[in-house]
C-alpha cells in the first residue's frame, strides 16, 4: 500500500482527515487500471496547486495491485489459487485472499 498526504508531524489532526481508498488490478488482465493508478500516483505526489490541496485534506491509501501473483502468472481473471478475487469482499479468507481481506481491513479502520 502507498499513502500520500501531506503530514505536518500533528499526529491528532491527522485524525480528522478523511481517508481515500484507490485500488486497481484485482483482476490481472486489467492492464490499463496500472497506467491509470500511475497517473494517480504522479499527480498526487506531484508539484501542482490542486495535489498539494488534496494532500493537506486528504490520506490516500493506495493499493495499485490486488493480485499481483495472478499478475505475475499471466492469469487474466484469477489469482494463483485459482479465485476471481473480485468475489471475495463478502467474507475474504486471510490465508486465500491476504490483499482483500487486509485491504477491507483498513476501509474499516477509515470508517472507525
């Protein structure tokens, strides 16, 4: 996971700062969900009036790969165990799907 925000070492207003979640590639053959989480990245670490805005206001938590070994082995819906990963949110095992269920980790971590 990536995080970008702007951090001011005031741990208790960082609190109050509303959390983003962006994630791409939960199905591997979604090649183009890189480019576009990339160009995310780029903006929003970059010099532009708007990012910095959006940093100081903002924790982004990003996860630019939901299944990287399916990635990795060329599958196009399914991830190493053989799972479409994208019917896993209901209840993900932390063994057969780790990025799901700690990525719905932290969305319940934001919303407390």
């Amino acid at each position: 996971m990536v995080i970008i925000t702007q951090y001011t070492g005031d741990q208790e207003s960082m609190k109050y700062r509303k959390g983003i979640v962006l994630t791409a590639r939960v199905h591997p053959g979604e090649c183009g969900g890189s480019y576009m989480i990339k160009g995310v990245i780029d903006y929003l670490a970059g010099p532009t009036l708007i990012a910095k805005i959006l940093r100081e206001n903002f924790v982004f938590k990003i996860v630019p790969m939901l299944n990287s070994d399916g990635v990795i082995n060329g599958n196009s819906r399914c991830s190493l165990s053989g799972v479409d990963l994208n019917r896993c949110w209901n209840e993900p095992n932390k063994i057969l799907h780790p990025t799901i269920y700690y990525t719905k980790s932290v969305l319940f971590y934001l919303i407390q």
